[in-house]
C-alpha cells in the first residue's frame, strides 16, 4: 500500500481497534496495509492508546509468539459506568412503568441503542477476562443486550429457543421451573447452535429468583459447556438468594409501590455489594 | 478542556463518529470539547472525513441552523457489499445446511458478530435516506441483525412478539396467514412499544412468500405508522412474486438439492435485479 500520513493512519487504527475488539492485529500486518515503517506505527499506537485510554475507552494488550499481536480490550471507566446506571435507576423508577402482575415495563429501555451500547460496554468490560467463547442468552428480550455484548467481546451468540424450532434441526431440551411464577417452562437448544464443551458468558434482561438463569446454565452442561458468567441488566431485590451463585446486574429492583407510582431501584451488583 | 494536539483530536474524533452515527454535532461543541480552535477542527474534519470516504466507511453531512452540524452516514463500498455477499452465499451454498422440511440451517451464521455488522451496514446504508425513526422486527432470528442494523442508523428496535406477554402491557394483535406453510400465525405489539405514526423499517432474517413481512406492515399501520423499507437476510427465489412489494435482500436462495447437498445461492435483490 501507498505510504499513508500519519494523521490518516491514526484515523485508520481508531477504526481498526473499534472494529475489531478482542481481536490480535500483527504489527507487521498493520505496517503492511497502512504503508509505515514498524517505528512510525508504535508512535502511532501509543497515540491512539493514551487516547483510549484517557477517555475510558478500554486498553490494549500485546502477546508476543506466533499468535501476537495488539488486541483492543473494550472497558468503561468507573465514572461512565456509575453515571449510565444512575440515569438507569432515574428511568427505571417511573413508576409509570409497573404493570398489571408486578411487572416492569422495559422494552423502550432495551430497544434504544445508547442502553444497548453502554450495557454491552458494561458487560465486556467486567467479563473481559473471563474467557467465554460465546455469548448465550434465551429469547427474547435479552438478546439485544446480547447482540450488543457479544460486539463488544469479539465473540458470536447463541440464542435458546423457548420451544423446539422445526428450523433448527435436532435439539436438546430441558424443563424447568420459572422460580419467579413456579410455571414449568422449556428451553431448547439445536445441536449444531452450540460446539461441546463451550464457555459461554449468560446474558439475559432480569433476574427474579434466577430459574431461568440456572436453567440456561444447566443447558449448557448437557453440551459438556461451562457458564464463566451471568450478566443482567436488571435483577430483583427479592428474593434476595438466587438460584444461581454469582451474578452481575447493572440495576437492581425493590418495592413496585403502584399507589404512588414509585419503583425502588439501586445500583446492581455490577458495583459490587 | 484543556488544549488537545491534533493526532488526539483525531483518534477522538473518529470514536465519536463511529460511536454516534446519524447524530449531529454542532462544531461549536466540538471544538469546546476538545479545546481546539473551530478553524483546526475544520481541518481534522475534512481529514477523518477524507480518510473514512477513501476507506468506504460512509460519508459525512453537514446541517445548518439551530439543529445544525455534522452528523455521520455510515455506507459500505460496494467492493466490500460484493465481498461480504459472495462469502455469504458461499457459506451457505453448503448442503449440511439444509434441515428435514426443507429449511436451511443459518442461525451460525446469524449469530456471528463479523456478519451482524456487515449485514448491519449494508442495510443502514441501504435505508440511510429512507427515514426511518425506528427498526422494526419480529422475534426471534430477526432480532439480532435488527439491532446491529438500527446501530448503524442510531435508532431503536421494536421487537413485535408471537404471542402477548404480560410483561409488556395491552397490546394489539394481528393473526396472519403465513405463506410459506399455511399456517395461522399470530403477531403482537403492545400499545407501550410504538408511537402513533411511526416510520419503520423492517428487519428480518428470512423471506419465502412474504406473509410474516405484510403482517408487520398491516401491524404498523394499525399503529398509524408506515413501512419505509423491508431488509431481509435471505429471501426464496420461489415464490418470484412476494406479498410485499419492494424488499432488500442479501443472499437469494433457489434450489435446495438435498441428494447432492448444494444448495443454489444467488445474490440478493441489495444489487438491484
């Protein structure tokens, strides 16, 4: 490639990075396609570096041998993350949102892209390190989140189906209690959604008693596959002992007071407790 | 903020672009931002702005007045729609692929974050002009291509269910016939999800006959809204003719041989027919 100006190669890395997440990226690749001398591209990362770093964009990590390379690691700061889940818990507490049943009304929350984008952030910051190989959550609505955190880990998702989907091929199913409404549900998984003896990071959007987490986790085993995470975005205070041991939730919802609109909401265990 | 060099600036720049597309921002909070003079900050613009049309990452649109400023488009080359496509159609040519009933087996590939982002771009850049305030789609294989897609346009999803679930208030429903099997089919979206009038673009991961694409449009106008477009992942060459007029598709899909497992790929209806 033709020789490339500095100023165009910082701009061309920022893409790169973002882009690619998680993902090694050789330094005589890189010098190759951008056209630069090995010694001008190591300026050029220590730029672009400083900068993601100083904006709490994520850090770089480098390995050395045959797989080397510079790999973008995807993080918030402390500040973004407090301030995200503050505006969350404003959100949240409108106490428009209960529903007949004890329910919250989410889905707006979950459908915006900004939720979407710092959610996924959230998580694969705090699961960076935890080496799943996907990202596994059950429909529906956990799966934007997901999509959006699977994005930010460089990593695929699989989806299990409520029910056994013609479209899928042949699956494994397990019954389960709902610990939220005691009903027995079903989730399914197709054979060829999942390679045995997978790690897999749990998304989904709300944990009650967390049935359904244990239940996905309990899956998973039948693949011969392990859970090296459970991520929600929103958890119940009560009851306060989950089925599953430990969990992150960004917002974590108490009393639904439906006489004077009012929802309690605090931090999640995102913040640690 | 205190002064920042250009090549900060830059990186800065380019995350903030990348990270907010279709959202504008005036150059007088720019250059606040970043402490830098509005007369540099033209010339760091016009640089990313160089770098990110040479590259086929989109283009940039300047607004004035009040609204005003510059907002990011993101598009795809079409080297790169070509590329992406011909894997596409590649992977899926595959006659492993092909399930009892004649379905084909894709939720792998769905669920890929290199493809969810292509396929994301391809159709924002498709609909960039169409006006769309929201992506629209219905679950469950639809949802995650729905979300990378409406990233790219910074707007929400709406996920219309199956069924009507609790959780999610009054609802309208639509029962619809399906066209591929004939079947009765219900869709619902509750009242909460939806404003009155919305222009939507619709997101889906498959279309035979078009039944599942007519039910949404009939759904949305009984919102008041309107379809401003129809993206799906892959579409039948058979029927020719669908319930829906205009579509976008990626990859067309004919004859499924499973004696010798090919399955027939051409290229979808994105590059014109």
């Amino acid at each position: 490639m033709a020789r490339v100006r500095r100023s165009d190669r910082l701009v061309c890395l920022t893409q790169l990075f973002l882009q690619n997440p998680h993902t090694a990226v050789s330094l005589s690749d890189l010098a190759e396609r951008l056209g630069a001398a090995k010694s001008s591209l190591s300026e050029d990362l220590s730029i672009v570096r400083a900068v993601f770093e100083q904006q709490g964009l994520g850090t770089f990590e480098t390995a050395t041998g045959a797989a080397g390379g510079i790999r973008y690691i995807p993080g918030v700061s402390e500040a973004f993350a407090v301030d995200f889940v503050r505006r969350l818990q404003g959100e949240l507490a409108d106490g428009e949102r209960i529903l007949p049943g004890g329910f919250l009304f989410m889905s707006d929350i979950l459908g915006r892209p900004d939720v979407l984008d710092a959610a996924g952030r959230l998580f694969a910051h705090r699961f960076a390190g935890a080496g799943a190989e996907v990202v596994m959550t059950v429909e529906t609505k956990g799966i934007p989140l997901a999509v959006s955190t699977a994005r930010y880990l460089g990593l695929p998702i699989v989806v299990v189906r409520r029910n056994q989907r013609l479209t899928e091929g042949s699956a494994v199913s397990l019954n389960y209690v709902s610990g939220s409404d005691r009903r027995i549900q079903t989730m399914s998984l197709s054979r060829r959604s999942l390679r045995e003896g997978t790690r897999a990071l749990i998304v989904d959007d709300f944990m009650k008693a967390g049935g359904t987490a244990r239940a996905l986790v309990e899956l998973l085993a039948e693949f011969g596959g392990e859970a090296v995470g459970i991520g929600v975005f929103t958890a119940t205070l009560e009851p306060e002992k989950k089925l599953v041991g430990e969990y992150v939730s960004l917002v974590d919802i108490g009393r639904m007071d439906e006489e004077n609109r009012r929802v309690e909401t605090v931090r999640g265990t995102y913040f640690g407790r």
